[in-house]
C-alpha cells in the first residue's frame, strides 16, 4: 500500500496545494467508490445512479423515508 493513495471510500482532492488531500466520497451511502480528482462516485448501487448516486436508474422508484 502507498500513502500516497487514499482509502477505499475516500479520493484524492487535486483542489489546493500539494497534491491534495484525501476526503470521503459523496455517494448517499450507494458506494464506496469514487474517481481521484472529480470525486464522482463508480459502481453505484441499489438502483442508483449519478455522480453522486443521487437519482434512481430507469425502472426504480426512491423511497424517502430512507436516507440518501
């Protein structure tokens, strides 16, 4: 492992000195993936999709009494 990589459910923020700094993916709890850089979030899942896992993919229905 490198400490120049960051841990699952983190990504590197190129934003800022350095080389950036690892902050926790955004991903409404559908991932723990996400691209270095953008932060957009990878293999969403429970029937979600989004750069954030933030909308239902096509023939899903939100329910919100859940979080994310």
């Amino acid at each position: 492992d490198s400490c120049q990589k960051c841990a699952p459910g983190f990504y590197r923020d190129t934003i800022g000195l350095f080389l950036g700094r690892c902050v926790p993916c955004s991903c409404n709890g559908h991932s723990d993936q996400c691209l270095d850089g953008s932060g957009s979030c990878v293999n969403c899942l429970h029937g979600t999709v989004g750069n954030h896992c933030e909308r239902c993919k096509d023939g899903f229905l939100g329910n919100n009494s859940l979080d994310g």
